[in-house]
C-alpha cells in the first residue's frame, strides 16, 4: 500500500488547469522524485499536498486513508513534514527555539527548556544532522539553516518529507550530506518526495520519479531502469542536449576592470573585501560561492545598485565607480538580476515595457524627448518572436507570467541590445531544463559576439560548463582564481567551503 497518493486531483485558478488530473504515488522507505517544467504544476500539487491549498477534485491518501486537509497543521498531524526552498525559520530565535516552536514541551504553564534542548540535540545526534542547538540561526549558513528546517518536520515525527528545490544553495558536499540524510531516513521507512530541476540529483537520489508537464502526469519511472534522456524527453516532450557545446573564443581587451573593491557590510565585517579582477571580450569569468559570501553585494557594486566605499569599477576602459544605474548602462553595461520580480521587472507593466526598460530613452523606442508606443510594441513582437518567449501578445502584464517566461523578458532584453558587458546574477536559478538550455546558448553566443561576461551562479554545474576563468568568493575575498582546465567540482567545492588552494 502506497505511503502517500495523489489520485486524479484537480486545480484551477479561473480559467488556468494547474492540475489536471494528477496521479502520484510515493512508497514507503523511498526517495521519489517530482520533476517538471516551470508552470508544470509541481508546487501547485506540493501546496495541496502539505494543505497550503485544496484541490477542486481528486483524492490525497495516506496509507490508504483519503484525507482533506484545511492547513498545514492538519497535514503535520497526519505526519508530514515539508521543507520549502524559502525557509521558515526566525532568524533571532535559537536552533532549539525554532526545532520546538509551536511543540514546545511543557513544565506546567512553562516551556521545559532544558528537555528541548537536550530532545533537538538527541534528534540531531541521531540523524547525523550536525547542528549547534544553541546557535542563532540568523548567525548559520545555508546548508546549516536547511538541516535545521528538516531537524523541524523530525521533530514532529514526519513519515513524509517534502523537499522542494533542496540544493539550489547548496556547495557539493552539503548536498551530497543531504543526500546521505535522505537515504538514512527513507531507510527508517520514512517517504521522501524530491522536488527538483536537476536531472543529476534525481538519477543520484531517487528511486523513482514522476513528471508532470503542462498540469498532468505524464510519466513515473523506475531510476534504475530510466536514461537521462528518457527523463528530459518526458519532462520536455522533446530532446535537450545534456550538455554544453562551448567553442573555443579567444579572448580580447578587458571590458570590465574591478580593483580594490570594498564594500562593508550591515554587522561591521566587510561584505566584499578588496576584491580585484577583469573580464576581457569573448569570455566568461565565473564567480562561485555560497550564498552569502558577498556575491550579491559584488553584483549590486558592480551595477550601480550600491555604491562601493573603496576602490574602482571601469567599464570599456571608462571609470564608473561614482555613477548610477542609467549612467553604467549608457557606458555599455548589462544586468540580468537574481531577483527577477522586484529588481528585473516592473510586475504591473505590460511585456512590451518591460523589454524596453532600460533603453526606451534613446531611438528608435524614443523620439526626441517622448517614448515611441508603437516601437514599444513591434520591438516586443520581434523579440518576443526570436527568443520564444511564450506569451499571447506583448500586452501582458509580466506579473501573470510563469517564472521561466518572466526570466526570459529579462534576459532577453539585457541581451537584445548586445551590451559589450553583461552581468548575469543567477540567470537560470529554478528554471527547467530547456529555459536552462536557451539562456545558456544565449550566453555563449552573447561571448561568441565579443562581450564580456561575468556570471554568478549558485549552479556549480553551470559554473564548470560555462566559464573561461572561475574566480571562487569566500567570506568577501577572491580565495582563488582557476583557468578552465583547473576547475573541477571538488575542487571548486572545497575552495567554496574555505579550504585555500593549496590545501584543496
């Protein structure tokens, strides 16, 4: 008898079938892969699942049982348990205030503070989940953070643990770890449903995998007996190449130049500390790291969102350490940005807006002193066209739009007008296999062109297929630079870890 099933559910928002129909079983002891587009319907059926939404039909049972739950509480009463990508954790309170919150145990009308304490260290101790109980949780790194949100669901007994997009921050030997969790709980006899994009994960971790495309089931696979290509086919409804082709590109005069850069950080360490280097045309410079470790205050120096306290940013030979945002653009610089709802688009504008932001001053989106609609709208239509983004009309507001869709307004419109530099902060985060595939032929071909790149990716993979150079951020320094053939993941994983060259 299956753990957990999902039998024909059903879910619209107005005229949108989310789910159509959607079968899934999961069984006990097994680790079971959810794989999918974006707008495939996995976290729509993952919501319904942990309670945070109901279904319009269909079934959810466990054990056999069917069950209807109004909340997450009534699904954690049922002993399920989900980790979502966004934790939810209280960044002040300790480890073990937030393991028990809301099951804390109780002394009379007090919470029993030492038996809490000592229960998340035995929890802890016997799942090898190695995590301080009295450390604040704000103060921990991500793959800490992340076993303290599953310390949580086994804390409550959870025989049923949903892990949605895991490892998107992870370095490598965290997510091997949490793998090795995995497969020591689904050996207790406790279900695992893996949510994720990436096809190594599911072909190293589960035991079967089920895939839905356009709100419906369209496979469930044994691992053992399926091929990579079998899963992207069925993910896909066609073939994706594995792998990245990057022909060789000689690489030209540095178009981006960044010396001594400094920026201090809100606890008083600095955030990006004096962190040198350049990127010439017709390559791709990588920055790895675990998040946190100052790529974001890099990024936000280099593209004018913040203002360095020390040190030089030059873009095609010109200084523009002092200027805003309009003023780098104009010097030559574009920006795909890793928030791509608040930073990259305006959510209540239409598609033809968005794709002109940025450049709707200049012709020919612009006459004279006032924009151009009708340019708007046949520069969208075209871009719209060649890019393959999948809207009805250039009217839509990109706030209805699917994450690979409004990822793909934003990177098509940094690319379209062929910046001679383009940062691209986490271009493919949480996007399927084939919008992975287009930007990342975008990027190469954005390099083929002659521009420089400067990619940062929490995507390891993405990192070691895509880059000329690896420059590897740890704690706001530049702990190495590696040439293409120096870069493998253990290295490249140590070294974000804190381990220096020599001793990886």
């Amino acid at each position: 008898m299956p753990e957990l099933e999902a039998v024909g559910v059903v879910k619209r928002f107005g005229g949108l079938v989310a789910n159509d129909h959607v079968d899934l079983s999961v069984e006990r002891g097994e680790i079971h892969g959810v794989m999918g587009e974006n707008g495939a319907g996995k976290t729509t059926l993952m919501s319904i699942l942990f309670g945070l939404q109901t279904s319009d039909a269909g079934e959810i049972r466990i054990r056999g049982v069917p069950v209807r739950f109004r909340s997450p509480l009534d699904a954690m009463a049922a002993g399920m348990g989900m980790v979502h990508q966004s934790f939810k954790l209280f960044a002040a309170l300790k480890v073990w205030e937030n393991i028990v919150y809301g099951a804390e145990p109780r002394r009379g009308p007090f919470i029993n503070e030492r038996l809490a304490w000592a229960s998340v260290a035995k929890l802890a101790e016997r799942h090898r989940l190695a995590v301080d109980p009295d450390a604040v949780v704000g103060e921990l790194s991500v793959g800490v953070r992340q076993r303290v949100e599953i310390l949580k669901a086994l804390y409550r007994d959870a025989r049923i643990l949903i892990l949605d997009e895991p490892t998107a921050v992870l370095t490598p030997p965290e997510r091997d770890a949490l793998f090795s969790v995995l497969r020591s709980l689904a050996a207790e006899g406790r279900s695992v449903v893996l949510v994720t994009h990436k096809l190594h994960e599911v072909m190293a971790a589960t035991d079967r995998v089920t895939v839905l495309r356009d709100g419906r089931t369209v496979a469930r696979l044994r691992t053992t007996d399926a091929t990579p290509r079998d899963i992207i086919q069925a993910v896909t409804g066609r073939n994706v190449s594995l792998r990245v082709d990057k022909a060789p590109s000689p690489p030209g005069e540095p178009l981006l130049r960044v010396t001594d850069l400094f920026v201090a950080g809100a606890s008083g360490k600095s955030a990006v500390d004096r962190v040198s280097f350049s990127v010439r045309s017709g390559e791709i410079v990588g920055v790895a790291g675990v998040a946190g470790n100052g790529q974001c205050e890099l990024v936000a120096a280099l593209s004018g969102l913040c203002a360095p306290d020390a040190g030089r940013v030059e873009v095609c030979g010109a200084s523009v350490t002092d200027k805003d945002v309009a003023a780098r653009r104009a010097a030559g610089l574009a920006y795909i940005p890793e928030d791509r709802a608040s930073v990259g688009t305006a959510l209540a504008a239409s598609a033809a807006d968005n794709l002109a932001m940025g450049f709707h001053r200049a012709p020919p989106l612009a006459r004279g002193p006032f924009i151009d609609p009708a340019a708007f709208a046949e520069r969208a239509r075209e871009l719209i066209r060649r890019f393959a983004i999948r809207i009805p009309s250039e009217r839509v507001n990109v706030g209805t739009l699917s994450g690979g869709n409004l990822q793909k307004i934003v990177v098509t419109r940094e690319l379209s007008h062929e910046a001679p530099v383009l940062i691209a902060e986490q271009p493919t985060r949480g996007l399927d296999m084939g919008a992975t595939e287009s930007i990342h032929r975008q990027l190469l071909a954005a390099r083929g062109k002659g521009q420089a790149v400067l990619l940062i990716s929490a995507e390891l993979s993405e990192i070691l297929a895509l880059s000329d150079r690896v420059l590897v951020m740890f704690e706001g320094r530049v702990l190495a630079e590696l040439l293409e053939g120096e870069a493998d993941e253990e290295t490249v994983g140590l070294l974000m870890a804190g381990r220096p060259r020599e001793a990886a």
